[in-house]
C-alpha cells in the first residue's frame, strides 16, 4: 500500500508509539521475518508452523509469545499490545492512549477497540423457516423495530485498531480477554479482508495521508 508491505505500517506505529518499549513479530514465514527487521522490528523466533495456520486462533500464538519470554529472557512483559498488519492506518497517540488507559485501570483483564457502528443491528431482522421477517430480539415486534435508532442501544464494531492482552491474566486463567476487557472506542477505521478493501484504503491514503506514511518515505525512500 503506497508501495509498502502492510506489516511496516503496523510496525511503524509501534516503533512511532510513545509507550511501547519493544515491538516484535511473530511469524512462521523466514521472507515476513525480513521485511519486517528491515523497517525496525526484532523477530527473535520464528512461530511454529502449526500455531500459523488459517485458522488458528489467537490464544495459540499469544501462549507461545509469553513462553518464548519465560524460558528465552526469564521474564514477561505485563502488556502485549497487538497491531494486526490488516488495520494499517492508525494513529500513534491513540495507540498510546489506548495503553494509558488500561494502565490507569487495575481491575481490566484486557482491552479492546471498536469503533461506533452507524446504523444498530437491533433494528435488523432474521428470517424465520415461514419466510417472515421477525426482530433479532424476540421483544422487539415488527412496530417497535420502525422506532428512530435513537431508541436503541450503541453498537461497537470490534476493528483491530489496537488490542492490549494482560500476560498475568491470561497465564492465571487460561483466557485472553476475560469479563473485564475495556471498550476503547477508537476513530473509525478500515480492515483489509477483500481486495476491495485494499484498494479503498489505497484511496484513503492518497486522500488524506498518515503520519505512518510520511515516517516510511523519509526513513525508507522508495527505489532505494
């Protein structure tokens, strides 16, 4: 995107973060681990092979992260704030706000960010097996479903803009979120699942740019 790999804008936010102090990328792939020691991540392992399939979840990683610090460095860090390379565009200082904010709250087991969602999926539908339209929530009839959105609650759309994992919650439980993950809402922001979606924060950028972007081209000139 704008010539760089996905995985340097998430690194760069890390590396732009005023509060993260180590940014490291798990990967199964040898060519990831490159490119991305060549724009200022350390990848000190590569992820084993059957933590990197299509559909392992999170945990399997995140577990293998936090036993790799143990046994390598006799340690672990408190906080893994995770950028996925599919949310590119971020703000660094929201990043940094969204770790301040779990810092200052003791309680939290993790946090998570979402943005607003603009229309509610209270007032949508589901089909029943007679072909009619009936609410999501059994309460809400067909009449109160023509309600403004106003009546209804806020929706957030989780959205990769920063998630922060607690290590000594997860290593007590077993979990990685808990009941107590905090609902950072961060600015809205566009996920890569499609081409589609690649080549609309394409236009995004060349519309309005990003300090992510502006950071490579003076440290990593193009062509050179």
């Amino acid at each position: 995107m704008g010539g760089y790999p996905l995985i340097a804008y998430s690194i760069v936010a890390a590396v732009m973060s005023e509060e993260i102090g180590r940014v490291i990328v798990s990967t199964d792939s040898k060519e990831i681990a490159g490119i991305s020691r060549y724009y200022g991540a350390q990848v000190p392992f590569l992820r084993p092979s059957q933590y990197a399939r299509d559909k392992s979840p999170d945990s399997e990683w995140v577990l293998h992260v936090i036993n790799w610090f143990e046994e390598s460095e006799g340690w672990v860090p408190e906080f893994l704030v995770h950028l996925r390379p599919t949310t590119p565009l971020r703000e660094p200082t929201v990043i940094d706000s969204a770790i301040v904010e779990i810092r200052n709250q003791p309680e939290a087991t993790s946090l998570r960010s979402g943005h607003l969602a603009p229309e509610s999926p209270f007032k949508w539908f589901v089909r029943d097996n007679e072909g009619y339209f009936k609410g999501i929530l059994p309460e809400y009839s067909s009449e109160y479903l023509n309600r403004p959105r106003q009546f209804f609650p806020d929706v957030y759309i989780p959205d990769g803009y920063v998630d922060i994992l607690k290590t000594s919650f997860i290593r007590e439980s077993g979990l990685l979120h808990g009941e107590k993950m905090i609902g950072f809402i961060s600015p809205a922001c566009h996920e890569v699942d499609t081409i589609e979606d690649f080549e609309f924060l394409q236009f995004e950028l060349e519309r309005k740019g990003s300090p992510l972007y502006n950071y490579l081209k003076i440290n990593f000139p193009l062509g050179e």
